[in-house]
C-alpha cells in the first residue's frame, strides 16, 4: 500500500538526491547532488559557485519541516548520530520512542536544513513511500524554538496569520472547496495546529 503526502513531523528514511540550493550570487535553483563539494552556478552569466558540502549524503533519516505539493518542494531537517555535534545549540537530541521509530537517540541539525524535491519521498513507480515515524509534539515545539533560535527570529514575531486571520465560517467554506479526498487530511492538520 503506498503512503500518504509527506507532513510536518514525519520521518522518512531518504537519500535527498535533488535539492534546491542557492550560490553567492542568490540564484536559487534546483540541483542534482553529484559527489564533488562545488559545482557552477546554472544561471547564464553567473561566475559564482554552490557549496555543496553541508547537505548530507547517503541515506538518513529528515523530518519533514514543510511540504509544498504544489511547487513539488518540501524542506527538510536531517538526523544524525553524530556525537560531534551534541550540545550545541543549533541542534536538537531526539529520542527514540515507538511513535518515531529511531533506533538510538538522534540529532536534529538545523543549520543542514534544506529544499528537496518531491520525487525523493517516492518510489520508482512514483508512489508515495511510507513513513518511518512521526516527531511527537513536544519535540515539534522544541524544534521549532530551536529553528526560531538558529535563525535569530524572535518569538513574539511568529503568529499564526492564516487561523488569527479567519473566521470559523470562512475556515469550514474553504475546506468544503477542496476535492472530497483532500478533507480529512485537511482536517487533520488543522486540529494539529490548534
């Protein structure tokens, strides 16, 4: 049975071969990952280079931070074992539980965050792949404190605009819109929010 549409906190065990990165120059742009550390900027006329040296290679397990269907994107936050990096700020220790799946406690390092193409989380067939667990709330909370932390964007900044914004009548016309199959997913989601 193929799995669902990737969501904010689930993990998945992927090799993120295609990932949109920007050069010095700001071009962003999507790029297969070959095995060297920079490759050229794309753009015509562009002299600058991309590092590719902070994206992890292989496979790993990445909890998916956003997905956008639509552009055919989803950002993601790698795991890793590393004890290199315990401690430090910029990382979050997950540990393992029935409801993530992970065998040993991991890390979660947000500077390596990254863009991805959607085709990562599907099969050959082009079939969703099914998920290897899901972040458990707290853990979401304190990973996203740590995103805001690493990204120096003060708390008080971040509101939910779209449920502040809306009137619960608007909010039940809106789903009603959406094609029948998409609603309970929708649903979903939105009681996660609350």
């Amino acid at each position: 049975m193929p799995g669902q549409t990737p969501r904010k906190g689930w993990i998945y065990f992927i090799n993120p071969k295609k990932v949109v990165l920007t050069c010095n120059g700001r071009h962003t742009l999507p790029y297969s990952l070959p095995e060297c550390e920079f490759i050229d900027c794309r753009v015509s006329g562009c002299s600058h280079q991309v590092n590719l040296s902070r994206v992890m290679r292989g496979t790993h397990p990445y909890i998916v931070w956003k997905h956008e269907e639509s552009l055919n994107l989803a950002t993601v936050i790698p795991l890793t074992s590393k004890e290199a990096l315990r401690g430090r700020p910029d990382t979050l220790p997950i540990k393992p539980n029935a409801q993530n799946n992970l065998s040993k406690t991991s890390l979660a390092v947000i500077p390596q965050i990254a863009t991805i193409d959607n085709a990562c989380f599907k099969d050959k067939a082009g079939r969703w792949m099914n998920k290897h667990g899901i972040l458990g709330k707290t853990d979401k909370q304190y990973l996203t404190e740590r995103i805001l932390y690493h990204l120096d964007i003060p708390k008080e900044a971040v509101k939910d605009w779209f449920l502040e914004g809306v009137s619960k009548e608007k909010l039940v016309q809106e789903c009603l819109k959406r094609p029948e199959h998409e609603r309970a997913e929708l649903a979903e989601r939105l009681l996660e929010t609350l």
